[in-house]
C-alpha cells in the first residue's frame, strides 16, 4: 500500500477541452462521452467516464451547484 501523499504532491489531471458530450447508462453504470463537435458535422470522442449511480446522483448535485454559482456572477446562461 502506498504512503498517502499531500495535496500538494498530487500531480493534476490532463485538461481536454470538450464541447460535445453523450450520457449513457446500463443497470449498473452511467457512462459519460466527451469530445468536440466540428463545423463539419463529425463529432471525435476522446474521453470515456463511467461512474456508479450514486457518483453519477453525486455529479448531478455538483454540476448544479457549479452552475447556480456561475449564473450569480456572469448572469444567466
């Protein structure tokens, strides 16, 4: 078993832009597509997540949260 590291130690996610994203689910999982969208008409995927239904309920809250909080400081979406 590994030590636990710091947060300071923790190396930060790789960023990918998306602005194109599918949700999908099966009777255990919740799976979350994301990629871009092109002028042309063709999406290109790049990054699957799949999470429990309880994260997915977890993310749900999270990205609203997230959302409120936005619309407070920038206005409406």
């Amino acid at each position: 078993m590994e030590p636990k590291r710091k947060p300071e130690e923790l190396q930060s996610p790789e960023g990918r832009y998306a602005n194109h994203f599918n949700v999908g689910h099966n009777a255990i999982e919740f799976l979350f597509d994301f990629g871009q969208f092109f002028t042309e008409g063709k999406e290109s995927l790049h990054t699957r997540i799949i999470v429990n239904p309880v994260v997915a309920k977890a993310f749900r809250k999270v990205l609203d949260q997230a959302v409120k909080a936005f619309e407070k400081e920038y206005g409406t979406i």
